[in-house]
C-alpha cells in the first residue's frame, strides 16, 4: 500500500473510515481499501466472473493510489446503508405527455440556464413526481 501523507490520513479519518458511536475510528486505511474493493467485487459473481480476482485488482488499484471511487461508495460500501451513487437521475413524465423528451430535448449552455429550464418544466400545472 501507498504510504498516505498525514493531509490524507486525517481526510480519511474525519471523512471516510467508519467510526463507532462515540465517533472513534475503528477502520485503516488498508481495512478501507479492502472493505470497499471486496464489496465491489461481488458483483461479478452475477456475471460469471472472479469477484476474488476483481477484489484484488480493485484493492490494488486503491491502495496505490491508481484509481479512488466516489466518495460515498468509499463511506459507504461494504456497509448496511450501501449507498455508491452520488446523484440520481429521474424520470420526467407529464400527464400531458408520459413520454416527453422536452427536457432531454432542451439543452442549455450554463448551470443556471438549465437550473431555470427544469424549474419552468416542474412548475407546469401537469407536473408529476
């Protein structure tokens, strides 16, 4: 494993390895890595692969610092919230039209503009969530 800097390892403690309930680290970095590439691993049993041998490429690969998932799949994975993504996307339907594309159709260039698109889109009075 690659020696980590004291910058890391505090980022790491206060943010990443799992902590009891009085907030006490109980986690390595190293037990992290192995935790997360283990949990990532299993699902190549679903596809008739090695989740041993993936678990070793992917602790690998996060111990030397080659390749780091997003910060909830390291929190999180391998525990009972499982939560690995780190946003979501819905599906837009109006009653109007279930299948409408607008938004997808309706690309805009800045944050704001698109923020401002979708705000106008959801403030329809055939919205639906």
């Amino acid at each position: 494993m690659t020696d980590l800097d004291e910058v890391a390892r505090t980022i790491l403690e206060r943010r990443y390895l799992r902590q009891d309930e009085t907030g006490a680290v109980v986690e390595t970095p190293d037990e992290m890595f192995h935790r997360v590439a283990s949990n990532l691993a299993e699902a190549e049993a679903a596809f008739g692969g090695d989740p041993e041998a993936a678990a070793t490429a992917f602790y690998d690969a996060m111990s030397n610092l080659r390749f780091l998932p997003n910060s909830p799949t390291l929190m999180n994975a391998g525990t009972d919230l499982q939560q690995l993504a780190a946003c979501f996307v819905l599906p837009w339907r109006t009653r109007s039209n279930p299948s409408s594309g607008r938004w997808r159709r309706r690309r805009s260039s800045t944050r704001a503009a698109a923020a401002r698109d979708f705000l106008s889109l959801r403030s329809g009075p055939a919205a639906t969530w």
